[in-house]
C-alpha cells in the first residue's frame, strides 16, 4: 500500500501561513518576473482565473474582484517543503519525496492499522506543526494513489483523505479520471490515446497490455498495469531527469544578436552548473527564442538542436554549441520577448559510453577547469569566474508583489508582542 501526501495550493497556502487575515481570500501567485499565474487558492479558481493566465490580461479583473496577488517566493516555498517532509518523515516510513509539495509513503507494515484514521492523524499533524494543509491518497500502486489523492482534495465527504478499498469503487472513479490526467500519460500521448478511443483511465485500464507495448512504449504498458492494481513502480523507482531547462522573459525586449548571444550563454553555464551538481553529463542541446504572443505585428519563434558526438558537462563546449544554434536562428528586425536552452540525452557520469575510436573530450584537464570554476563561484559567489562570452549583467526577478522572507532572513521574521 502506498500513500501520495499533496500540499493543498501550496504556494498560496504558504502565503496565507503568515497572513491570517487572508483566510478564505482569493490569492494567486506569479511565476518568475510576474509573467503569469502559477499558484492559486481554490477562492482564485472559482472566480475563473485560469491557471497559466498571462498577469497583465487579468490585472483589472484581480484588481476588480480584490484577488491577493503574490511574486513567486522559492526560498520561502522551499522552506516550509522542507518542514512538510520532516513532519511526514517522523510520522511515516520509506518517504521519497517527488516534487516540492509532494511525497510517496510507502505503507508496508501497516496492515493491521486503519489507514484512513492514520491518514487523518497525518493530516492533522502536518496542519498542526507547520500549518500547511495537506490531502493523502492511499491505493497500492503510486498511479491509483495520485488519483485517490485527486479524490481527497475534491470531495467534501473524504475530508481530506481517500483510500481505495474495493474494485467497483476503483472502477467506479477511473471513468470520471480524463486520459490527460492519469499520472505519466504526457499530451503527445493523450492525444493518441484520444484517437484510439481511449478517453479516460478507465478506458486505458482495459486497453490491451500488449497492444499497448507495441504501439507505444513499456512505461505505458507499465502505467496500465498499475491502474489495475498491479505494483510496478516502486518506491526508488521515480522517474529520472531527462532534460534541464533554463529559460528567461525578458522585461525589455532584446533586439541584438550579441546581447541575446550573452545571455543565452550565461543560461548554458546556469544548466551545466546543475549538470555537475548531480553528477551528470548530456549529449545533445535545444536553443530556442521567440517575440511576445501578444505584440503586435508579425511573431517569430524558432529553435534548434545539436547532438554532441559524446557525452560531457563541460561548460566551454556546451556555449560553443549553443551560440552556433543560435547563430542559425536569429533573425535581425524582431523584438525577443523570450529565450532558453534545454540539455537532453543526460546520463549519469560514471555510466556514459565512450567512443570506441575517439579520446574522451570531457578529459581530466576539462573537468579539472569545470571542478575549479564550480568551487570557486560557490565559495565567492556566482559568476565570480565566468567564461567571456557569458553577460556580465546578473539576471534578476521582477517581483513587484514578493513577500517577507518569514523564515529565510534574519530581518524579516515576524515580531512577537
């Protein structure tokens, strides 16, 4: 048996923890240079805020319906994450924590207690200690109990916690679930699904397993499995990074090439720091730029990808790649609103195939130069070493509606009286 705990809006509920005056106010939260909304709390939702919504095409209507709204406080969210998990980790066993507002329990040894009484136990301490309320789905598979913990949040009656028990009630809620909603079943997919007649979990329950395999792949034959109560994913077994993204919007739009080239570099060097961090290197890079969606006059977006002939982490050879991708797309006359790079193809560092008729670039000199660059810039601060082609402009947020930093800075914790 497995349990999903989900923080319930999380970075709105983190906003609220110190603004008591907030409960039962609609909140919404930014992403990063208050582009669009990536947080709401369920008042924001009923009164037809999308998530995704761009901020400046709904800023008269929050400002007319009084809706709180909040720059995106990552050390703070990131704080109280680690709080919620400290808790869960005391009260369960096996804890592997997936995203920052979520974790799986593994339940075994268990069986002899009621789950769903220790369920609300859990929710009632995690409230309790951290004041971060939280919705928990037990199913014996991970996939039925992210569902079990859609069921949680949204039905009054489970006050909070939801435990699948019998197969007509399994049944009975994965014909409610949409194809796009099942856990691991990405929109490429959905939309295959969707042309072969499969619209709903239910429906890919009963698919052929097979079949399945064949036309698509083992890990969705494996998620078919799961939805049929059968274990295959484990709880060491969450999926690993594939890819790094580091992207930027741009509060002046960027018409020249060396600028962009500048920063796109420095986004590179962003991704590669990251990279060596987890011990791992990658093969292939995506550039990708493009003007505003929403300015007048023709748009243009474009990207491009280049595969390495080896793997590695090296910083000066991921840059050179990525300014002649960009080189290949730019186009004089634009205003560029947004760029990024994407690293693909990552593999852990100690398992890489080397080229059996080529040295190994990523050498002992380059990761030397890498090892040195990395000590020196987390001991001094960012980019105290960079590589030349990197912008000497330190990018910072556009947080014109950012909180306190309530526990993450020495002057601005809350007094007592």
């Amino acid at each position: 048996m497995f349990a999903l705990v989900d923080c319930n809006n999380f970075y709105a509920s983190c906003e609220r923890l110190f603004r008591p005056e907030l409960e039962g106010k609609p909140i919404v939260v930014l992403s990063k240079n208050d582009g669009c909304v990536i947080a709401r709390s369920n008042e924001a939702k009923a009164l037809g805020i999308p998530m995704g919504a761009p901020e400046f095409k709904y800023r008269k209507q929050m400002k007319e319906q009084s809706i709180h709204v909040f720059s995106s406080n990552f050390p703070l969210y990131g704080d109280l994450s680690a709080r919620v998990m400290t808790v869960l980790n005391q009260l369960s066993p096996n804890l592997e924590i997936y995203s920052i507002d979520e974790a799986f329990a593994d339940m075994r040894g268990y069986s002899n207690f009621d789950l769903y009484q220790h369920g609300l136990e859990i929710r009632k301490t995690v409230l309790q200690w951290t004041g971060i309320p939280v919705s928990i789905g037990f199913a014996n598979t991970k996939t039925l109990s992210k569902i079990a913990n859609r069921v949680a949040k949204k039905s009054p009656k489970a006050k909070g916690v939801f435990m699948f028990e019998k197969q007509s009630q399994i049944d009975s809620v994965l014909k409610k679930v949409e194809i796009n909603d099942v856990w691991g079943v990405g929109k490429k997919w959905s939309e295959s699904l969707k042309h072969d007649g499969i619209y709903s979990a239910y429906d890919l329950a009963k698919a052929d397993s097979s079949w399945i395999r064949r036309k698509y792949s083992v890990v969705l034959q494996r998620t078919v499995r799961e939805l049929n109560g059968e274990s295959c994913i484990s709880i060491e077994d969450l999926p690993e990074k594939k890819q790094l993204l580091i992207s930027r919007s741009f509060r002046e739009r960027v018409t020249n090439y060396h600028h962009l080239r500048s920063l796109v570099s420095g986004y590179i060097s962003r991704a590669c720091e990251k990279l060596r961090k987890q011990g791992s290197v990658a093969q292939s890079i995506t550039v990708f730029i493009h003007t505003s969606p929403f300015s007048k006059g023709a748009g243009y977006n474009n990207s491009k990808n280049i595969t390495l002939g080896q793997y590695t982490a090296d910083t000066a050879t991921f840059i050179k790649m990525g300014c002649y991708a960009l080189e290949h797309i730019f186009k004089d006359g634009y205003e560029y609103q947004k760029a990024g790079i994407m690293l693909f193809d990552i593999a852990p560092d100690t398992l890489q195939q080397l080229c059996l008729f080529q040295g190994e670039k990523y050498d002992l000199e380059a990761r030397k130069r890498m090892k040195l660059l990395d000590h020196v810039n987390a001991r001094y601060g960012s980019q105290t070493l960079r590589l030349a082609s990197e912008s000497k402009q330190r990018w910072y947020m556009h947080q014109n509606h950012l909180s306190q930093g309530y526990t993450t800075r020495w002057n601005e914790l809350l007094p007592v009286r």
